[in-house]
C-alpha cells in the first residue's frame, strides 16, 4: 500500500505579531468601554435615581450593568493571566495562539457591545419617566 505523509504544519505567525494584531484590533473597544465606565455609567446612574426606578422591576438593568462593568475587568485580567500561563508552559500553544487570541478579541468585542446596549436601554427605559417626574 502507498502511504502518504501528512502535510507540514503551517508555520505559526510570531506571538509579538499576534499580540500586537490583537491589541489594535482590541484598543478601540477598550477606548469605548473605558469610556463608558468612566462617562456614560455615572449618568445612567444618575438618571436612574431621579427617574426612581431604584426599586422597580427594570432594576435589573442596573444590576446587570453593575455585573457587567465589574466582572469585565475580572475576567479581562483571567484572559491576559490565561494567555500568559499559556504561551509560557503549553508546548503546543504556537498552533492554537492566532485562532485562540482571535477568538477572545471577539468575545470581548461582543462583551463591550452587550455592556454599551445595557447602558442605553437603562438610560432610554429611564428618560421618559424622568421628563415627568420634573
């Protein structure tokens, strides 16, 4: 019988290309959901309070938007941490890196628009009762 031999594996691309590609892909993202910590979370607190939905059925928007701003730096961090221990003690790790790190930018890019539309729901949910209570 013939046998044939496998083809090579491809030649995985540097992880300093894969990280850096990465992080450009990643930094408007992370522009966007720093900026909504920072600016847009505030007010949506504060438009929340006035409107006194603080004890209503919709607070959990406000509850989830709180997970989400809170557990998302957490598991920023376990990703980094998880790519660290990864790229440092798996051998096989050169294979999987582009299709892995792509993969979590992804999820993260999905995580900042679910975290932005929670932010704008609660702020339009809020606004009409805000006009009348003032």
């Amino acid at each position: 019988m013939n046998e044939q031999i496998p083809p090579p594996l491809p030649i995985s691309a540097s992880p300093w290309r894969t990280y850096l590609y990465a992080f450009a892909l990643l930094f408007p993202s992370l522009a966007i959901w720093r900026f909504t910590l920072v600016f847009l979370f505030p007010k949506m607190e504060q438009v929340w309070k006035l409107a006194g939905l603080t004890h209503s059925k919709a607070q959990w928007l406000m509850d989830t938007s709180y997970a989400l701003s809170y557990h998302g730096r957490i598991l920023l961090y376990l990703a980094v941490a998880l790519l660290i221990v990864m790229e440092r003690y798996y051998k096989a790790w050169p294979r999987y890196r582009s299709p892995v790190v792509m993969s979590l930018t992804l999820l993260f890019y999905i995580f900042v628009l679910v975290t932005v539309t929670m932010v704008s729901t609660t702020v339009l949910l809020a606004a009409p009762l805000l006009t009348r209570a003032h």
